[in-house]
C-alpha cells in the first residue's frame, strides 16, 4: 500500500499536496455527480428547451462574470480560507436545495438560482485552488502535481462521477446531491489540513481599490510575452474548439449516425484518452520538452478538426476522439504548469482569472461562430473553420512555443 501511494504520489511532494489532491478528488466526484444531476432535476421539473438550456448558461456565465474579482480576492486573503469558505457556500446551498426537494417546494425558478449560485462559489473555489500547487510543490515537481490533480478531474469529474449521479437520481431525486453535499463537505475538511506558505495577504494586500489590482493583474499578463502568447493560445485555440464542439450533438447524429448512447459514447472515449494521458505523461516531459510538448498539441488538435471533418465513419471518429482526449489532458497540464512556474506568488489568483476570461470568452465566441456556420453551410462547416484558423494560428505561433515553455521566473511561487 505505501509503495502505491508513493507511485501515486511521491513523498518529495509533500504531507500538504497530499492533502490537497484527497480534497480536489472528493470535490471532482461530486462535481461529476452534479454534472447529472442538475440537467436531470430540471428535466424532472420543465420540458420547456430554453429552460433547461438556461442551466448550461447559468454554468458559463459565473466565471466570465466573477472570474477577476475571484483571482484578487485568492491574492488578498488567506488563499485556503478562500477555498473552504466557497465550498461551505456550496454545502449551505445544497442544504437548502435538498429541504426543497424534501418538502416538494422546488420550483423550475428555485434549482436555477440553486445551480447558478453553486456554479458561481465553484469559480471563486476552482480558481483560487488553483493557486494552491505551486504553494506547496517545488516548481520542477509541478507537472507531476498537475497530472495527478487532473488524474482526478477526469476519472471523477468526466468518467465516474455523472453516471453515479445518474443512477443516484433514479433511486430518489434529492440522493445526487446529499452525496454531493457530503463530498464536498470532506472536501473543505482535507482541506483545511493544508498549511501554506505566506503570500500577498501577509503583506498589507488585504484592503485597497479592486479595481486597481485588477488591472494589475491584467497589466503584468500583456507585458510578460510568455504568459501573454499563453493566454492568447487558450482564448483563440477555445474559439476553434468551442465552434467545432457547439455543434457536436448535430455531427454525432447526423454526420456520423449516433444515437443518445452513441453521443454520450465520445464523451467517455475521450475520458479514456486522457486517461491515456495520464499514463504517459511522465514518461513524456522527461524525454520531451515542454516547449515541443505544446507545439505538437496543436499540430494534434489542428489534425483533430481536419480528421472529423472528413469521415463519416464513427468508428473511426471515436479513435479521433480517444487521441484528442489524450491530448487534451496534455495540453491543459503543461498549460497549467508553463503558467504556475512563471507568475510570482503574489499574483497566481489574478493571473489565472485572466486565463479564466480568456477559456471562457474563447468557448462563448467560438459557440455564437459554430452555430452559425452550421446553419448557413451545414454541420462540418465549423469543423473546416477550426482547421483553417487552428492551421493558420500553429503557423504564426511555432516559434513562440519554446520560449513559453522556459520562461520562469526565478520569483515565481513554488518553494525552495
């Protein structure tokens, strides 16, 4: 068991990762539970489409809205705190769901304010744990501290966890979320076992103009090149993907011929890639650099949107799907680790929240794009237009990739 543990996770990352990684896996499973959960209840509630499609907004639209405040309050305040202060928000939210649904007074209004509220404490919890790692794990031990914390996103959050929320759903509706209220509330407790280093709080940050810390943040983005080449990556390699993927439940039926099953069957092939990923991840940053890492990453997702675009055949776009999913996983791990190695500890929370902005302003652009392309010129016009832009943008940025990758900063956040 102790030579598991130590595969799984190695001693030299410290008593305090650990910790952190029990929490972030018992907040993944209950996420993952949610996931279901929630397009279920509604479902049960309306049969009214705009209804139940305002539950995905309500899922987009709180870190576009609350994103930045959420990295200033991370560089403000205790950052652990800020954590476990979201997740109680979560759990107090839950509770009243859960008396709701007990009682028979949920209402269609009711589970939409209860699952935007939830979304809206996840971003100020996800964004500020994200500050966490590099806190706690010396900076060339992130990339391992990332793959396992993704380790968790994808077999919890992505694998496991929504079908458990759907099997708990049919064996009564309010069952879902008592495991998900008790699984984040561990997770506030695991926690709370995390001791961290000092950071901006420590140092009179706590008061002070928001918005000038705000753009503090986004000022130091556009002025270091490696960060803000990232940033901008992420942002318009989201508008390709989120064009492509707008449209996907339309390809899977119509183009490749799948059913509901069928559909729900990229979703899980993906899963498995990234598993894949997670696998071979080690193995890979130890051969390869990050800077080449990250260029062939591209050049897959690229190939990605060429490859769908042709075929008709599913069998050969669930392997697609499995390699992307590899990739994927990839890709935001080394994303994730180039970042934490280059900001300075007292910045990670609004740093990451511009990162934020841009993932999910990219998916939004890209959706409004991919939608109408479809409609216009048919269901794989969004998949040539995420090629061409992703071909072309592989090309302008091939030189830069390298320099991202090793552009640390010597006051960057991890110890020693």
């Amino acid at each position: 068991m102790g030579r598991a543990a130590e595969i799984l996770v190695p001693a030299r990352l410290g008593t305090g990762f650990r910790w952190l990684l029990a929490s972030s896996w018992s907040t993944n499973l209950g996420d993952g539970i949610a996931t279901a959960a929630g397009p279920l209840l509604l479902a049960s509630l309306t049969q009214d489409p705009f209804l139940i499609s305002l539950a995905a907004m309500l899922r987009w639209a709180p870190p576009l809205v609350f994103g930045l405040y959420a990295g200033v309050l991370a560089d403000r305040h205790d950052r652990r705190r800020v954590v476990m202060a979201a997740n109680l928000a979560r759990v107090a939210v839950l509770v009243a769901l859960i008396v709701a649904l007990i009682t028979g007074t949920v209402s269609v209004a009711g589970a939409l304010l209860a699952l935007g509220l939830l979304a809206t404490a996840e971003v100020f919890a996800d964004n500020t744990a994200t500050t966490l790692t590099p806190m706690l794990v010396h900076r060339d031990d992130l990339a391992v501290a990332n793959s396992r914390l993704q380790t968790g996103l994808l077999t919890l959050d992505q694998l496991v966890g929504p079908s458990i929320g759907a099997v708990l759903f049919t064996a009564g509706v309010g069952w879902p979320f008592a495991a998900e209220l008790v699984l984040i509330a561990a997770g506030v407790l695991l926690v709370s076992k995390v001791v961290l280093p000092a950071h901006g709080y420590a140092a009179g940050r706590v008061g002070g103009d928001v918005r000038r810390d705000i753009v503090e943040g986004v000022r130091w983005v556009v002025h270091n090149p490696a960060v803000r080449t990232l940033v901008l990556t992420i942002m318009i390699f989201n508008v390709t993907f989120g064009a492509a993927w707008s449209v996907l439940v339309l390809y899977a039926t119509r183009r490749l011929g799948l059913g509901a099953v069928g559909f729900g069957a990229l979703t899980t092939v993906m899963a498995l890639g990234g598993l894949l990923g997670t696998g071979l991840y080690g193995r890979l940053t130890r051969r390869v650099s990050l800077g080449n890492v990250m260029r062939a990453g591209l050049v897959v997702e690229t190939l990605t949107h060429l490859a769908l675009a042709v075929t008709t055949s599913a069998g050969v776009a669930l392997v697609i799907f499995f390699v992307f999913g590899a990739h994927a996983f990839i890709w935001h791990t080394t994303s994730l680790t180039v970042r934490q190695r280059a900001v300075p500890a007292h910045l990670q929370g609004r740093v990451t929240s511009v990162n934020t902005i841009g993932l999910y302003g990219g998916l939004v652009v890209g959706s409004a794009v991919g939608g109408t392309l479809a409609t216009h010129y048919g269901v794989t016009a969004p998949f040539w237009f995420a090629f061409a832009g992703s071909a072309v943008f592989v090309l302008l940025l091939w030189r830069e990739m390298t320099r991202i990758a090793h552009a640390d900063d010597p006051l960057g956040a991890g110890p020693g």
